[in-house]
C-alpha cells in the first residue's frame, strides 16, 4: 500500500475540509488555531510532504532553505502568495500553488459594501441608536455623499476588479480603471470602463479609488505619498487587496488633513497590527476600518479548502497542479 504523504495545516479550517484532508492524507491540524511562529514553522517543512499555510504565515527564504527533503508542495490557502518566496522555493524543487478564484464575489461584495459605508458613513450611523444618541430626523445630520454619478477608479483590473466594476455600474458608477494592460474589448465594452495608462492621471481625477491589484515587489507602495496626493480632497479610497500597497502613513496624514475625505480598509500594513491615528480617525468617522473580512464567507473558505485538497491530490498523482504558481507570474 502507498504510504499517504504528510500534510501540515498551519491553521483551522473548515470542518468539512479538516475531515476531507483526514480522509485523504496522513494530515497534521492545528486545532487551537494559534499562528505557528518561525521555529513552528520550520519544524514543519522540516518534516512534512505538503505544507498547506495561509497568509498570515510567512514563508521566507529562511524558512525554506529549513525544509526537509520530503517537501515537495506548499499549497497555500488563499489566493496571493506574497507570504512565500515562491522564487526560493521553486529553486529548492518545491512547488507552490495558491486558490484563485473562488473568492471574487465575497471580496468585490465588501468593496462595493466599503465604498457604500464611507460615503454614506454607514458605521456612524450604526452606533447612534445603540448609544443612545439619537433626537430624530433632520435635514441637515448625517448627510454622506451620492455615489450615482461618480467616477470610479479601479486599481487593478482582473478578476475581482471587473467583479467590482459590474456591481459598481449597476450603482450607476462610471467606471474607470489602470492596469498593465488593457481589459479585452468586449469586457471593457460591457463594462463602459476607461483605460487609464497613467495611473497619476487616473488618481488626479476620481472620485472613488479601490485597489483590486495583487500585492508584488512591483505594487509595493505604488499609492505612495507622492501620489496619494495627487487625489482630491473630496475623494475616498477602498483596499481590500493587501495593506502594503499603500503608504498607509501618508495615507492617515492626508486623512487628518483633510487633503483626502475618507478610507475605507479591510487590510493593512503591519497587519494585524493597525495604526492607532488610523483607529482614532474611525473613531471620528473619518475612516471604516474592517478585520481582513472581504473574503470572510463559509462559502468561499469552503471553496478555497476544495482548491487545496485538489492541488494536492493532482500533485501526489504525478500531475501538474491546476494552480501552481511560478516566479514569472508574480
């Protein structure tokens, strides 16, 4: 009988996926669903066939230089892989794979809810009545900002982006959007979305920016301060991609300014760490600020679960997995 390879889980997953991978493969859970530190971490490739982490654990060229010679697939639970040195990894002879996919929806539900929530200061309102503050209606309180009618810039225009682009035409947005190359025509024509090359050009005149680009060596900071200001100030901006994208220094003095109106964040860049000027400006209605939910749904974890499990299987079958990842995509 083939002996069934060692699959490491770095944290809790779904039920149905935990006791799918127990079926499958000789499978190693974490059930307190603590983050493994390095020295966990290490122990694990050290001993594993398969290491399946997620995005909270990061996957260094340190960590891999460690990995035994049984490891020879980390298939990671999420779609961006910026917590592995894939490079590193493909130069040890071990594979990488990601989920892509299953989570556009969920994730393009809570731009389009983020972008809701700032403009019309939905979480403001939220706490009134709870709090005990509310005299009832007039004319003049709580008045947010229409977005039918206003501009759209979208930072990154794949799958989530275009997701993003429909639900925000249905809004009566016009739609706008940068990306390393064009959209094709048709989907660019459905969605009567402009191509902006320049993205300082596209920022000077949005109304509403999100970013929907995967977070590379080459997209790190890319809204630097330089062009955080080039936005106006009755702008807002949404990221739901990943924190290090934006300079989320410059972003918060911007905010405190008033040089730029609102944010709307579900990553961050020390996360899970958050700025406390970014906490004191929720506190004062200037920012929402979310816990990393955009993809938080039992559908999509299930789904993305469902990816792993067919990496590996493909994998340990002598097959090339359907969503490896190589340098050269990055």
């Amino acid at each position: 009988m083939k002996k069934r390879p060692l699959v490491v889980v770095t944290r809790r997953l779904p039920d149905v996926i935990e006791t799918r991978l127990r079926e499958l493969f000789d499978t190693r859970l974490n059930l307190e669903d603590k983050p493994l530190s390095a020295e966990e971490l290490a122990e694990a490739v050290k001993t594993a066939d398969v290491l399946v982490p997620t995005i909270t654990d990061e996957i260094d060229a340190g960590i891999i230089e460690q990995a035994g010679p049984n490891l020879k697939l980390i298939a990671n639970f999420g779609n961006g892989v910026d917590n592995i040195d894939v490079s590193a990894a493909v130069a040890k002879g071990i594979t990488v794979t990601n989920t892509p996919g299953v989570l556009t929806e969920d994730t393009a539900d809570m731009t389009m809810a983020l972008i809701l929530a700032v403009a019309r200061r939905l979480p403001e309102g939220a706490r009134v009545i709870p709090d005990g503050d509310w005299a009832g209606w007039s004319p003049t309180w709580m008045l947010g900002r229409r977005i039918t009618g206003k501009r759209l810039g979208i930072v990154g225009m794949g799958r989530i982006g275009q997701a993003l682009a429909r639900r925000a035409k249905a809004f009566g947005l016009s739609i706008h959007y940068h990306n390393r190359r064009h959209v094709p025509p048709k989907i660019e024509a459905e969605l009567e979305a402009t191509y902006w090359e320049s993205l300082d050009q596209m920022l000077a005149r949005m109304d509403i920016v999100s970013v929907n680009c995967p977070h590379t060596p080459a997209t790190y900071h890319l809204l630097s301060a330089r062009r955080l200001k080039l936005m106006k100030p009755d702008a807002i901006l949404v990221n739901t991609a990943r924190g290090e994208i934006i300079d989320e220094g410059a972003l918060t003095k911007l905010i405190e300014a008033g040089a730029i109106a609102g944010a709307g964040l579900d990553v961050f860049e020390e996360e899970p760490a958050v700025n406390p000027r970014l906490v004191r400006l929720a506190k004062q209605g200037k920012v929402v600020l979310l816990p990393h939910m955009g993809s938080a749904t039992h559908e999509g974890r299930v789904a993305m679960g469902e990816k792993v499990i067919v990496n590996i299987r493909a994998f340990v079958d002598g097959h090339k997995p359907p969503d490896r990842v190589l340098p050269s995509m990055l």
